[in-house]
C-alpha cells in the first residue's frame, strides 16, 4: 500500500473506531428525510438479508456457507426506513440465520430510533421472533409472504424497498463482494456508501413551485 493509501486507511480506522462514520451517516438521514417532508425519525421500517461473497483476505472466524443462495462469505442483515435509507446494518458469517441476527439488530435499530413501531419483513423471520419482538421491544413485525398463486419474479409490498436499497450497494464496486478482514470495516463500508447516496439527494435542486 502506498504511503497515501496508508494515510487515507488510519483516517477511515480512526473514524470507524470512533463512530463517526456511523454519525455522520444519521445526521445527513435525518436532513435527506426533513427535506422529504418527513419526521427526521422514522416509525416504520422494512429488514432483510444479502449474502455475498468473501474475498480471500476474509478469515474462516467470520465467513460461512448461506445453503440457501449457494454462497461463501458474509450476510449483510439491514433495516432500513420507508425510503429505503438505512438504520442499521450487521454483518455476520453467511450461514448465521435471520431471525438470529434480527434480535440483536432490531434491539439496537429500537434504541435508536424511539420512534419506530413497524417493520416489515419476509417469511424468514417468523416464528418466536415476532412474539419476543412485540414483548421486549414493543415493535410489530409484519411478515408480507408470497401467495401460492404467485410464480416468476413478484415486486411484493414493501419489501422492494429493502431489495431497492441491497440493489444500491452492488452498484458501488467495493461492495460487489466483501473484502474487509474486519465485519465492522464490511459494516463501515456500507455507511459510506449510502453517505454518498444522500449527499447526492440533498445536492439536488429542489423543484421550482409555478
């Protein structure tokens, strides 16, 4: 690594360490969702999964194989608002479950966001979660599921908007797989991402009223 590529790094370590990616990332979600005409904190979400690959700088501790989508690497677990910008994300090894990871990423999603008492999600997270969520956490989940009727590829309520946000982050070519040796640089990254996404937003002009 270059000397200008190191420097550039303990920047990004420092702040990594320290929060401020994350900081940053809330304080321009909450001015992207005011100039929306939204509270700057939200009262509903949506969560889901993506699994991808893992380059191989990723060590066995914190990789894993998702049988279900046929992939080594890493899951990204993500809730995000109702226009589609993110509230928290975990990354764990592929083979760590949904409903496991979603106890632990909503604690933290409710603590920060007092407001929020809706999340959407898909038939992967059924079962003991929604009663534990609705008793500890006081947040319904709402499980949309596919109809037996339905065949090929189904745009589903609300959960195109989770799909919409993992659909953002392969665009940005650092995330087309993971090649962070650490889950909170992999974590960090995807902050970043989404940074751009709403400095973006808030770069626009705002329509001219006739």
């Amino acid at each position: 690594m270059s000397r200008r590529g190191t420097g550039v790094y303990a920047f990004f370590r420092r702040w990594r360490d320290h929060g401020l990616v994350t900081e940053f990332h809330d304080r321009l979600r909450g001015r992207v969702r005011e100039k929306a005409g939204r509270d700057p904190e939200p009262s509903a979400g949506v969560i889901d999964s993506q699994s991808v690959k893992a380059d191989a700088v990723v060590g066995a501790d914190s990789r894993g194989f998702d049988g279900g989508k046929l992939i080594n690497g890493r899951k990204r677990h993500a809730v995000v608002d109702t226009l589609g910008l993110l509230l928290a994300v975990q990354v764990t090894p592929a083979d760590t479950g949904d409903r496991a990871a979603a106890q632990t990423l909503l604690a933290r999603v409710v603590d920060a966001h007092h407001r929020l008492e809706l999340v959407w999600a898909d038939g992967g997270y059924t079962g003991s979660l929604i009663k534990r969520c609705l008793t500890a956490l006081a947040l319904v989940i709402a499980v949309v599921k596919r109809s037996d009727d339905m065949r090929g590829f189904v745009v589903l309520p609300k959960r195109w908007i989770v799909e919409r946000f993992f659909a953002h982050l392969m665009r940005t070519r650092r995330l087309v797989r993971d090649f962070e040796r650490r889950t909170s640089s992999a974590e960090a990254m995807i902050y970043w991402s989404m940074t751009l996404l709403m400095t973006r937003r808030l770069a626009r002009p705002r329509p001219s009223r006739v």
